[in-house]
C-alpha cells in the first residue's frame, strides 16, 4: 500500500528546519534599472552571454532581462554561432 506523501522520504510535506533562501535572481525583482546596469547587459549580451547566467550576474528573474533587453532594442540571440546541425564537419 501507498504511503502518504508527508511519510515519504524526501516529501518536502512536512519538513522542519530554515526554508530555502530566495534564489539570487530574485533579489532585485520589480527595482528600477540603472543606466549602469543598462550597460552592463549591453556588454554581456554583446559577448553572446546566455540569459539565465545573465540573470545570475545581474540578481534579476530571467523574464525581466529579456523583457528590459527588447525595450532597449539589445538582441539576446547569440552572433557569430551556426545554428545546430548547420555546421561543417572538420576533417
């Protein structure tokens, strides 16, 4: 017979102890960007810097470099990389 879930190990029902803090990307949620920071992802998306390590660098949620990189006209595609299976093979 089944278990119920806050008897099972590894249910997170049930548990005592501190909860997780916030992930870092949630630190500076809903805060108004800086002409700095502004920069800051200008420069990153130009060295083709994926937007989850963006977001890590940054302490923002994913969603808001994305959104704030469109409002400034900033391309988060990565440059100068084929697309998969576009490449030739070496040899």
């Amino acid at each position: 017979m089944a278990q119920a879930a806050w008897k099972r190990t590894g249910s997170p029902i049930g548990k005592k102890g501190p909860r997780k803090k916030n992930p870092t990307y949630k630190r500076r949620l809903r805060q108004p960007w800086t002409d700095k920071e502004v920069e800051q992802l200008r420069t990153l998306a130009k060295a083709n810097t994926p937007t989850g390590v963006i977001s890590l660098k940054m302490e923002r949620p994913p969603s808001s470099i994305a959104s704030k990189a469109q409002r400034e006209g900033i391309s988060l595609k990565p440059v100068n990389r084929s697309p998969y299976n576009r490449r030739r093979k070496g040899g």
